[in-house]
C-alpha cells in the first residue's frame, strides 16, 4: 500500500492541516488519494468543522465520513481514556479490519493518527502500534518554539526503536516574526534526530483550501515526500 502515516509530536500542532494540504496537492497531480483517521474524539466526525470533515473535503475522496473516521467519542480525551468513559472499547484488530475494507478503493492514502505517537488508542496499543500495522512511513508534524526539540527527539526516538521508517519532520506554525527559538529550532533538530526536515510552514491566518495546498507547496519538499511515501510511481 502506498501512503503516509502523519502522526505530530503533541496535539494541537496542526497534523490535520498538513495531511489535509497534501492530500489536496496529490489530487492536483492527479494522484488517486483517500484520507483515513480511523479516531476522533470531542467533535462528530460529521461536522464541517472536524478534522474527518476537512481530509474528505480537501481530498475530495469518495468515502464516507464512517469510512474515513469509523470510530468516535464525545469527550475531547485520548481515544482509550474516551473509549472506556463511554464502554466503547475498540480493539487494534478492529482498526486494521476496517483499514483492510477501505484501503483498495484509493491507490494512495494519507492517515492520520490522534496526537503524538504514544497515545493510548485501546488496551496494550497506542498510535505507534497501528503506524507499525499499516506499515506505512511516518511524517512528523512539530510546533516550532520552545520546547519543541525535546518533544520532537523523543518521537523520533520512540519511531525508530519500532523499526518505523520516518519520511521527515514539518516544523508547522511559525510566526511572521519568528523569535531566536524558532529561528535556532530546525537546524537543531535535524542535527540531533538525523531525520530530515521537509518543510517549515507558516501559521495560517485563514484555513482554506487554496490557502492551504499553496501552504503545502510554497514549504514543504513534496516532491521528496511522494518519492518516499510511493506516490506517482
């Protein structure tokens, strides 16, 4: 299966922009491409504004809304912490059988995982687990400030003790005016993970689908992501 797994070095860094801006420009190049996220919790899948709603709109894929997110909880908690709040337990078993159902209806697929790495996503497994499943190589999405360099050596750290093969990182949200600690940031953590930086992208002012594919690919190497991740061959 060709793909990309995007997984992000904490929440909130902006995994779903990212995939979404790639998924956008991979149909621009007329790349037959699906989006999968297979947990969401704290919003329904349904809403314009969820993360679900915004990978079908700007992949423009066929599948539904289920298809893409077929598990979901009403708490905004890892998915294990809102699983067991609601009796809702799913199994990584579970995930791969629906990951097999919808995997042939595209010749390339992005997924997108919840939070960083090692969220609890059921009992004994986190999102590195289901990254190892699908074997698909991973793209790291990371903050650019203070703090970001611990947080993103240890996701990478964590990925290669699996075994995971990493695509590269994006260092996503910089300011206009980027302070020292944004500035310092990206050579620093390339030094130190030995994992290439693809891309630093800009904070966006407003999230459209224009905005957001010319984000894509004004800031980040796609060329060098659709070599490694398969795409286009």
């Amino acid at each position: 299966m060709k793909g990309i797994f995007v997984t992000g070095t904490d929440t909130g860094v902006g995994k779903t922009i990212i995939s979404c801006g790639i998924a956008s420009l991979l149909k621009e190049k007329n790349i037959d491409v699906g989006v999968f996220k297979p947990f969401l919790s704290g919003i329904l899948r349904n809403n314009p504004q969820s993360d679900t709603a915004l990978l079908k709109q700007m992949s423009h894929t066929c599948l539904t809304y289920e298809e893409i997110t077929p598990f979901e909880y009403k708490e905004p908690l890892a998915p294990y912490v809102a699983a067991k709040q609601e009796g809702k337990m799913v199994s990584i078993n579970e995930v791969i059988n629906h990951w097999n159902k919808i995997k042939q209806q595209h010749d390339f697929f992005i997924v997108e995982g919840a939070g960083g790495i090692a969220v609890p996503l059921g009992e004994n497994y986190l999102v590195a687990h289901v990254i190892k499943a699908l074997q698909l190589p991973v793209l790291i999405v990371a903050r650019p400030d203070l703090g970001t360099i611990n947080h993103t050596f240890l996701t990478v750290q964590y990925a290669k003790q699996l075994g995971l093969q990493i695509a590269g990182i994006v260092i996503n949200g910089r300011s206009d005016r980027p302070n020292l600690d944004e500035i310092t940031n990206p050579n620093i953590i390339e030094q130190l993970c030995d994992v290439p930086i693809v891309g630093i992208t800009p904070k966006l002012k407003t999230l459209t689908e224009t905005t957001v594919q010319q984000m894509v690919k004004n800031h980040i190497d796609v060329s060098q992501l659709i070599k490694q991740m398969g795409a286009g061959k």
